[in-house]
C-alpha cells in the first residue's frame, strides 16, 4: 500500500501558527513520566518547526478523562518539555485562552494545551470545536501517530479548516510500517503473543498475504490449542471459535506451541513445570511457551529477513513467565534484515528487560500500528494524504 502523505517539508511553513497533534499519552505517576520515548519521538518535528520561526501549540490527550481530572492533567509534561527544549514551554489551561496565548508567543515559541480530552467534544469530533481549535492557528501538523486510528476533533476534524501536513514521526512510522507490507523480504516471520485472538485475527488476515509464517505464543496460543481438541485447564482462553477458523484456512502457515510452561491458579513456584500441550491438567494454567517451542520459534525467527513483534510470549509481569518473550527477542536481535515492534504491552516488556537495541524500528503506536497493518483506513492518516 502506498501512502503519498502531504510532507510538512514541502510546506511554506515560515512565521505560521501550527497547530501540532501530537500524542503524548505516557503514563505518569506522581507527576513523573514513565517513559518518555513518545514525547522525545515528536521533537525532531518540534524543532523544524522552530527553525521555520513557527508558533507551535501543542495538542494531545492524555488517558480517559471523563471531564476535568487533574490526575491527567499535562503539567507534568509541560515541564518534562521545558527542560527538553531548554526553553519556556507556554501552557494553555482552556480552549478559551488559546488565542491569548498566542498573541503572547514570539516566533519559534512552543505552547502545549491542557489534556485535550478534558473537554468531550474532542472524541466526538464536534465540528464547532474543531473550528474553535482550528482557529487560533494557520497550519496543521498531525504528528500523533498513535492515536490517527481515531477520528477525533484534533486528530481529524481541524483537518478541515486548515492546511494539514504530516509531522516527521507520522512520516517515519508510516515509512517504516510500510516496508513491512510492500515487497518485503523473505522469510518473513511474524511472532505474535499477547492476550487474545480477536484481537489480532485482522492482522493475521492481512498479513498472510505476504508473510511466510505467524510463530504464536501467550494466551492467544489457548485459543487454539483448545481449537485443536487439547485441555487448556484455567488457562485465559479467547475465541476457539476463530481459532478453528484460522486453523482451517491457513493452518500451513500457523507454527503453535508443541509445549506451554505451565502452574497452579496461585502460581506457586513449586507447581511450575514444563507440559506438552496434550498434557495441561484441569487446574493448570498455561503462562509460557515451552522449552521445545522457545527452541522452535527462536531457529525459525533467526533464518528470517523480516520479523514483526507484536504480544508477549507469556505473562511476563511475572519473571517466573518471562523466558519466552526475552528468547523471542534475542533471537530477533541477530535476524539480518527488518525487525519490527509495535504494540502497548509488547513495549512495555522490551523496555522492561532494556532490549530496545534488538530492532530496527520500534512504533509508538498501539492500536494505530495494528490497525494499519491490518490494511485498515486510519481516519488520521487519510485527511494527510494528497
Ligand atoms: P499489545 O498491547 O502489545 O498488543 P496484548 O495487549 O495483546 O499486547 O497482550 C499483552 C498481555 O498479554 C500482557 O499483559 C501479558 O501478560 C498477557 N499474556 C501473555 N501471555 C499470557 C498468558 N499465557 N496468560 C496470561 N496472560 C498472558
Ligand atoms: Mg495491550
């Protein structure tokens, strides 16, 4: 798929107000970021906007206000961005003093917006306050690739009012992704995990077209081996319904687990052991992929010249469970060709054990990353194409 984006790069963009969606929904606990890889992805766009002499404000959500919760509250990475930029980062607490605001910023200063979502005509995509956003500004750069999947008043609706471009993280995120599904190399492996099938079932769809095969692991492997007839005990089972569907259709291509590590419901070490997977007990739990399938998947993956990630092997908030994953990741490390990461939990785990520096891309979206690999219309991504 082709995706000709509107570049902000061919843009005049000198002394223009932009408005900048960007996606700054990090988890924050008192009042310190977690992590701040999505805010540091956006400042190479943030920076060539200040070289342009731009007034920039800064819009995003953070989490699911429901109306004003000063829990969610931007603040926090207001100052993170301050100190970033070594410079004062104007805030905006309302949509009503936006224009003030402006009128106060000297060309190349920044300003970010208080949580977006306080106000719940963004998620509706209200058109009065997508003219109301729209109008304190010249230009729009969308620049939050992990929320383009909604159709949101700042992510779709100020389209309407105001040149729209592309920001340099939507650029490289839909670059990288798009290597993933035209003309990729071969063998191409894809290694899924996580908690349930429905979830991922469009993935799978669509990137079957392509791919040679989907190593499955985590709960979503329950699935099918329920499918296939086998006891899964008080394992998290999904839809065995479209676990059959997948196995009829295109069992060639799917490689499940031969052997799941598995315990008791109060996880007691002593009850941990290492089951084929004709061979769970009624009061067993699955949380791992096996030794024998860890060994599999790892020589398949390392044969690969493309490899997407995407849902942990196992119940990896537990260490007891996290073999699998690490495994997986390791041997992603020495593939010699495209190694790719996305999803919310699949990040978490890769940073939790500091293996960032086993692929070649990591995406900061979630729910966007899997919905364009899907083949599914981003709602954001359409009003930036040509
Ligand atoms: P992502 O957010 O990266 O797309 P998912 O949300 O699909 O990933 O799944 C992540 C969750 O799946 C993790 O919290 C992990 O603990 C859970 N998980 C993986 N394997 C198992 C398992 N065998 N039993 C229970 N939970 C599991
Ligand atoms: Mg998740």
């Amino acid at each position: 798929m082709q995706y000709n984006l509107k570049k902000m790069e061919e843009a005049d963009l000198n002394k223009q107000t932009v408005l900048v969606r960007v996606d700054f929904n990090v988890a924050i606990s008192n009042k310190k970021i977690m992590n701040t890889k999505r805010i540091d992805s956006t400042i190479p766009t943030i920076n060539y906007l200040e070289s342009k002499n731009c007034r920039i404000i800064l819009v995003s959500h953070l989490g699911r206000p429901r109306g004003v919760d000063m829990n969610l509250s931007l603040q926090p990475v207001r100052d993170y961005l301050s100190e970033k930029l070594n410079k004062e980062v104007y805030f905006i607490k309302n949509i009503e003093s936006i224009n003030e605001t402006v009128n106060r910023m000297n060309y190349g200063d920044v300003a970010i917006m208080e949580n977006i979502r306080f106000y719940n005509e963004e998620t509706k995509n209200s058109e009065k306050f997508s003219k109301m956003l729209a109008s304190s500004a010249s230009v729009f750069v969308s620049d939050a690739f992990g929320t383009l999947h909604r159709a949101h008043s700042s992510t779709v609706g100020v389209s309407q009012y105001l040149p729209s471009y592309a920001g340099l993280l939507v650029e490289k995120e839909v670059c990288e992704i798009s290597k993933l599904l035209d003309n990729p190399s071969h063998p191409y492996t894809v290694a899924l995990g996580g908690a349930k099938v429905s979830d991922k079932i469009k993935l799978i769809q669509n990137l079957s077209k392509n791919t040679d095969r989907f190593v499955i692991g985590g709960a979503m492997a329950n699935s099918f081996i329920r499918a296939m007839g086998f006891e899964t005990g008080k394992s998290l089972v999904d839809s065995v319904g479209l676990a059959k569907q997948l196995l009829d259709s295109m069992d060639n291509k799917l490689i499940l687990p031969v052997d799941v590590i598995v315990c008791n419901e109060s996880m007691d070490r002593e009850t941990i052991r290492n089951a084929k997977i004709d061979d769970i007990k009624i009061n067993e739990t699955a949380m791992d992929i096996g030794n024998e399938t860890t060994a599999m998947f790892r020589d398949l993956i390392k044969e690969s010249r493309t490899v997407i990630f995407n849902g942990p092997m196992g119940y990896v908030e537990n260490e007891s469970f996290e073999n699998g994953t690490k495994a997986v990741m390791d041997a992603i490390g020495s593939v010699n060709g495209v190694r790719v990461a996305g999803g919310g939990d699949t990040l978490s785990a890769i940073e939790k054990f500091h293996m960032e520096n086993r692929f070649s891309y990591i995406s900061t979206g979630g729910g966007a990353f899997l919905e364009l690999l899907e083949g599914s219309e981003l709602p954001g991504l359409k009003v930036l194409l040509k």
